[in-house]
C-alpha cells in the first residue's frame, strides 16, 4: 500500500518536475524572442490583429481603416462585399483600367516578418539626419544593391536623388534640365506615351519649358536645333516594348522614365546607362501608396538642381516613406534577393499568357508584339510579362475600343490619353488577382460571344 | 522514516505543484499580451533593441541609422561625440539656426507605447483608399479633433487638403489662387517674412504669378488693383507676433500660414478662421522628418485646384507618413487630449523667459516684444513662448549681427534673409534640450563680458 502511494506520488511529482522542466525551457525560450518588449507590444498585437480579420481572401482590414464598433473592418476589393468580403457580385465589371500593383500583395503577405516595422513615436524628428543630409544613407546603399541584383542599371558615377513617386522626379528633371534656358525648352515624348508627361508638364510650365507633343513628329520635320527635353518610357507604358530616345543631339536631353525595367515586366537586354534614369518603388515592390522614388543621374548640376527643386517643393522626402522603403528593401534584398523577381515574373507571364490566348481566339481584337528577347537578369532569351495589355479593336466600325469594351464589363483606359487612337485602350495587367482573374473571366465571354455572332 | 519521506515528498509536490500553478499562470497572462505575437515579434524586439542602444542623453541609435559590426549605433547631438555620446565637445558652437522641432522628442519617449506604430508589408500599397480618395478618413478625423481641442481654427465648413509638409501646401495655394489669372498674380509678405515664400514662388514662377516682396510697400503705394496674394503667417516666423493681412480688397487672397498658430508658440485669441489656412504637424508634434502638412480651404474651387496640384506633383501623400500622422495623433489624443500643449507651452515658456531674461542684462542686443494675451485654450491671460527670438544688434557698428553671435560661438540666421536688416538675427529655440542649453550658456557668457568690457 505505502509502495504504491510512493509509485503514485512519484509518478505525480515526476510529472510535475517534467512540467516545470517544460515550462521554464518554455519561457526560456519565449524570454529569447519576447522578453525584451515592453513599449513595442502593444502596437505588435494590435497590428497582429488588424492583419487576422478574415476577409475571405478578397479584402483587408487596415490599421487605419475605418472604425466599426471600434474595430478595423474589410475592405474589400472590388466586386466582392459583405463583412468578410464573402458575397461576389455577379454584375460588377472587370476594372483593368489603373496600374495599381496589388499582384505583388501576396509576396509581401508571404513575407511577413521579414517586411514588418516598427517605429517609435520619436523616430527621426528632424529635418535632417547626423550628417545633416536628408536622404537615408542605407536606403541608398540598399537601392544600390537591389539594382546589382536585377542587373538593370549602372549605379556606379551616378548621384542618386529621392523623390515623391517617380512622378515628382519626372518634374524635377524637366526643371533642371532647362533652368538656364534662356528660350523655352520644348517637352516631348513618342506617342503613345505616358499621359503624365503632358499634364504635369502643361500645369507647371514655367517661361523655361512647355509641352509639345510627340517626339516622332518633331522628329519628322527635323526642327529640333532649340533645346528639347525627350521624355523614354522603357519599357513603354502603355505597351511595353523596350525604347530609346527617337531625337538625338546636342541640344537633346532624354528622361529615362525606367519605372518598367525590371524582370517582372521586361527582358533586361543591359543594364541601363543613361544620363538620367528614373524608378519607383511603386512598380518594384508594389507600394504605389507609399509614394517613394529614385533618379540615377549622371551630370552633377543636372543633380543639383533635381534636389533643389525637392527642397523649394517639399524641404525631402519623408522619413517615414524612408524608414518603409528601406524595411521593404531588407526584406527584398533577403537571400540572394532574385525571389521577388522570380515571382513577379511569374505572376506577370502568367497573366500575359492566359489573356494573349483568349485573344488569339478573337477577330476583332488584336494586342501588342513583345519579341523575345536575351535577358540579363535571367542569363537567357524570355518571353514578355508586360505591365499592360495595349489592345486595338480592329473593326473599323469600333473607333471607341473602350466602349466597346464596356459594354463587355470591362474598364480600360482611351487611348487618346496616350495620344493614339480611341481604336486602343489599355488593360492593365498589374492589379489584385480578383480584378485580373474578372478581367480575363469577362474577356473570355466576350470573346466567345463574337464566335457565336460569326457562326449565326 | 517513511512518514519523514512522506513530508518530504509532500513538500516537492505540493512546492512542484505551486510552481506549476506559477509557471500555468503566468503563461496565461503573457498569453493575454503576447500570445499572438508571431510576425510582428521580430520588428518589435529590433525597434526596442535599437531604442535600448545608451547614448547618455545626447543622442539616439536610429532603426536606419548607420551600422558598426550590423548594429545601429550612436548618432550623437551637436557638440557630444563618442560611442555614447558622453564626450562633450567644450569649444563647439551654439546652433540655433534651423527650426527643427526637436523640443518634443522627450514628450514622444515619455508617450513610447501610444505613439508606437507597426506596419505590416502589405500596409496600403494601392494608390488609393477603398472608397478611391487618397486623404486617410481616419487622419481627417484626428485633426479636426485636435483643433477642436487646441480651439485654434474653426474646421466647420472647410475642405482639407494633405500635402508633403506644410511647404507644399504654400506653392500649391499659389497655383491654386493665380490659375485663371489673365495677368500675374503678384505674390507678397510684410517684412520679416520666412524666405521660403520668395524662393519657392520664384523657382516655380509660372505666367500666372510673380513674388513681389514685400506686402507693406505694396499697401504704402496703393497699388494693388489687380490679383494679388498675400502669405500671412501668424504667429509670424521670425518674430513670433500675431498677424492680419496687410492689403484688403476684393482682388486680394490671403494664404494663413498657421503653421505656429498652436498653444505651444503662442496665445490662441480665438479659432481662425481665414480662408485658406495651413498647417503642418512639425510644428505640433515635432516630426518635421514626416513632411506632413494639411490646409483648411473655404472655397470649393480653390480646394479642388489645390487637390489637382498635389495629384500632379506626386499623386498622393504617402500613406506610410499619413499612417504615422495617424498614430501620432492618436497618442495625442489621448485622455483629454490637452496633455502636449501643455508640456509644449511649459517648455517654450521656460526657454523663452530664461533667454530673455539674460538679453535683458544686456544693452547691446534686445528682441522682439510679444505682450500677454488672452488664451482661447488656457482660457486666461498668458505670457509668450515663441518659436524664435528675433535679436536685434543695438550698438552702430553691429551692422552684421550674425557675424557678432557667431565671434561669440552662437549660429542664428541673418535678418536679410527674412527681407530685414541683418542688425537681426533669428535665433531658433524649438530644438533638442542640448542645444537650447548651448545657446543659453553662450549667450550668458557673451552677456557677461560685456557687462565687463563696460566697466573696464
């Protein structure tokens, strides 16, 4: 009886220590990863579980979103409603029309932990950094290196400039180039282009610059001896193929617009070496709302003078946007730094593919030719992964493609905004996988409704 | 024996099973804080490794700060050096020169916890918020809330505008007060103005406008038939007075800058409420790194005009600096939400009495006067706290102040470049707490010799 009370005793002591054994070891551990938080953990959990609101896959709830009960709630993405973005909505048109890069949430929802920040509340209250410069040191370093990676630039005696989104550079560029102009310096760009070029250009003309079209036609009447400023889109927006400034000469500066010129959306034949080059984080990373982009600028006033248009419109560019670009870089750069260019490339063929089928099938549209071509980054030829869809409608009845197109459910964007014809729209193929899969779902019915009005 | 073995494994158990109550407990009790922390954890415990990084008081290690051996490391304060900034720099000269706001970190380290933010990777990347607009509704509704508490500015039937700091807002009221000009809107300050308003509207001179100094020589000749635009900052920048535009008239537009128009610089006699006012959270919470700024605009086009500048300058304002806004403002807010202007006011009145009083032994220098006024957020009679002393140079031949200040190891800011006399100097107390001491303790030596040199 005493032998088996000891047995019981034992056998509950021993299960106790083993207990203990467990959870000190436990909490050893835990302390390695969590003991140190104190002021930091709150906005952790809090952020933790804005990120588990359940949004059926087809939303989100954000940190600042909108309140209900006090709580973040879904947003949801387009032709989805409800709570938890659960209740599709049948008649909701395919909307190809911005060049949101949402493709590229799912990377970053892969790569949680290695993109999250945190930042306290007295994180660079200055104006300026210890070396009373404005531009994050690291974050150059960084930017550096992810294009060494990508094999899609030369860096080296270039002067990097930080702006609001590319767009804000493409405007300093402008200003720098024709500051000492003593006659208007002409803008141009090669049809179809970016339609930015001309808005920006228009509202903030100054005695120094002013918009004049299409680089092609200034080059057909070869009246090009004054000071003229070529805005190169490469690839193009809006139909991705590779360019070069149609105007050369003296009197000729070109703005490399290379927002495009990653693998995910283009062969990389070389590494661009121009005198000014312009990029965005928005179409490397996908984080068009964080509002942060780079010039490489070769020629030292050109620089100057790029930063001093940031000073007189802004003072810099944000710590904030700073701090986040650089975290997002880390986590790019992690490993060998190819993964988000592997699967932005994927992603990007993917959807090119799948769509320039269902059109094949078609006689009444027509897309873009992107040629295969040798790329630096991948060390072999590859096909395209373009941005967009540059789609023509071919009957000559369709002048207005994109309402023809809309009355398919489709939104695209004219392509008078890029100064071409109405006859082409642009499709983008950047957007979440709910809009891309609604665009190729309402083309594929259209599609297939024109085989069934030739057979009747 | 047995009964002793008994009591002593009693004992072991009963301690074994306390422990495991202990060690159950307390689990449950981290769970409740730290349960869920999985993604986020990493982030957290980097950002509070970094903040525990010691550097004596004088300095801050910096998330993105520059790295020795893969750590951040000290970036020290002007006049400390050393790993820990514990090396103080004996003949290093006073700055005062620049407005940097960083008077309030200590009331962000106080608040470490509400003020600290995590962003996750996918945070915001769109363009655009769900409901398309690019404004945060939840940052619009924090600042409203904070002027209700300040009682600075009545927001009721006004439109607000985000902008990269309050600079932007200044150029883009510019454009949007001039664009249907036939002849250039003439741009104008009353002396002693902030410079920015003459660089930044000469650099971006279009054929609409034109800076034309200053506006009480504008009112002296009466002529100002035609559109003009008046910058009025109040309190001014750099003396601290309260300010009504100088011209009055149908074709004239007044741009408020408010940007010091909070209980920390200044008496609030009533809420503003101007026509266009602009404001800045450098100036309120200190993060002058955020570049964020916002305007309050009566008229429905001129709010639109300025939406449409901000479009095409950068899109939009980055939602990572607007997510930060947010989160300050939220650490504001809290309890009754009048906690840091409080501290703010307290702080500024400190440094501004005891500076006073020291030019105040002095017959070489004096500064501006600012008389007590009522308080619309004290609700009482109170004394100054300005952003600036404004020092005038006394004796005849101190024609150049600032060269008089700095034979004294003192940096300030010269009188001409605020369209005055250089007998001026502005003289910045809204930087760190080592400035500001630096800045007293040469002034009081400067003070003191000169009361020698009298009696010599």
């Amino acid at each position: 009886m005493a032998k088996i009370k000891y047995l019981l005793f034992g056998v509950c002591f021993v299960g106790s220590i083993a207990l203990n054994i467990f959870f000190v070891t436990n909490n050893l551990f835990a302390g390695y990863e969590n003991k140190q938080l104190s002021w930091s953990q709150k906005a952790a959990a809090e952020a933790e579980a804005v990120a588990a609101v359940s949004c059926s896959g087809h939303g989100r709830a954000y940190l600042d979103g909108l309140l209900v009960d006090g709580k973040p709630v879904c947003e949801c993405n387009t032709c989805y409603e409800g709570p938890h973005c659960s209740q599709f909505l049948p008649d909701c048109a395919a909307n190809a029309d911005s060049g949101d890069p949402l493709f590229l949430e799912p990377f970053w929802m892969q790569h949680a932990e290695s993109s999250a920040l945190l930042v306290a509340g007295w994180h660079r209250m200055s104006y300026v950094f210890a070396d009373q410069t404005s531009m994050s040191l690291e974050l150059q370093k960084h930017i550096l290196k992810v294009h060494s990676i990508a094999r899609n630039a030369i860096t080296k005696g270039k002067y990097l400039v930080f702006g609001v989104g590319s767009t804000q550079l493409l405007s300093a560029a402008v200003f720098a180039l024709s500051l000492n102009s003593s006659s208007p310096a002409r803008v141009v760009a090669a049809s179809p282009y970016y339609p930015v070029y001309k808005t920006q250009t228009d509202f903030f003309e100054t005695v120094h610059f002013e918009f004049q079209g299409d680089a092609l036609l200034m080059k057909n009447t070869s009246d090009y001896v004054r000071n003229v400023i070529e805005f190169v889109t490469s690839p193009n927006n809006p139909d991705g193929n590779l360019r070069k400034a149609v105007l050369q000469g003296l009197s000729v500066n070109a703005i490399y617009d290379h927002a495009y010129y990653w693998p995910h959306f283009s062969a990389i034949p070389a590494p661009a070496d121009e005198d000014i080059m312009i990029f965005t984080i928005s179409k490397l990373t996908g984080h068009a709302g964080s509002r942060f982009g780079w010039a490489l600028v070769k020629d030292k006033d050109v620089y100057l003078n790029m930063q001093n248009y940031i000073s007189l419109a802004d003072i810099s560019i944000s710590r904030d946007t700073q701090l986040r670009a650089l975290q997002l870089l880390k986590a790019v750069l992690k490993g060998d730094g190819r993964e988000i260019f592997h699967f932005a490339y994927e992603k990007m063929r993917d959807r090119w593919e799948k769509i320039s089928q269902t059109i094949s099938l078609s006689k009444r549209f027509t897309i873009q030719d992107i040629p295969p071509q040798y790329c630096n980054f991948f060390e072999k030829v590859r096909g395209p992964s373009p941005a967009y869809i540059w789609l023509k409608c071919e009957r000559e009845e369709d002048t207005n493609c994109k309402a023809v197109l809309l009355s398919a459910n489709i939104i695209g964007r004219s392509g008078s905004l890029f100064n071409a014809e109405d006859r082409y729209v642009r499709l983008s193929l950047l957007k979440s996988d709910d809009d891309y899969n609604s665009l190729l779902y309402r083309l594929k019915e259209l599609i297939s409704k024109e085989g069934r009005a030739d057979t009747l």
